[in-house]
C-alpha cells in the first residue's frame, strides 16, 4: 500500500468518526431542542460529508494514475 492511499484511507476513517460524532450531537439537540446546537450538528454532518468525498476522490485519483 502507498502512502497517498493510506492517507486517503485515514482521511476517510476520519470523516466518518466524524461524522458519528455530528449524528450523535444532532440527536442530543433535537432530544433538547436545542436550536443552536442543532445548527453546529448540521454544519457538522456537511464538513464531514465534504472531508468523506475529498477522500474518495483522492482515492479515486489515486487508483487512476
């Protein structure tokens, strides 16, 4: 395995813990209804969805060359 595939395998890892983490928050805010939470919960799930397809990308390229 080469380097540019396990760092995009890491930076995939990395999304998706993140993105547990954001579901998990926006959960609990929903539970308390809590407005601003709900919002960084939201913003939260986008960063990861956007951090998941930079990795796939990456990998993607990566198999192409």
């Amino acid at each position: 395995m080469n380097i540019k595939k396990a760092k995009g395998l890491l930076g995939l890892a990395g999304a998706l813990g993140g993105a547990v983490a954001a579901v998990s928050g926006f959960r609990n805010a929903r539970a308390k209804n809590d407005k601003l939470a709900l919002a960084n919960a939201i913003a939260s799930i986008a960063v990861a969805l956007t951090g998941a397809a930079l990795a796939v990308r990456a990998l993607r390229k990566d198999e192409l060359a």
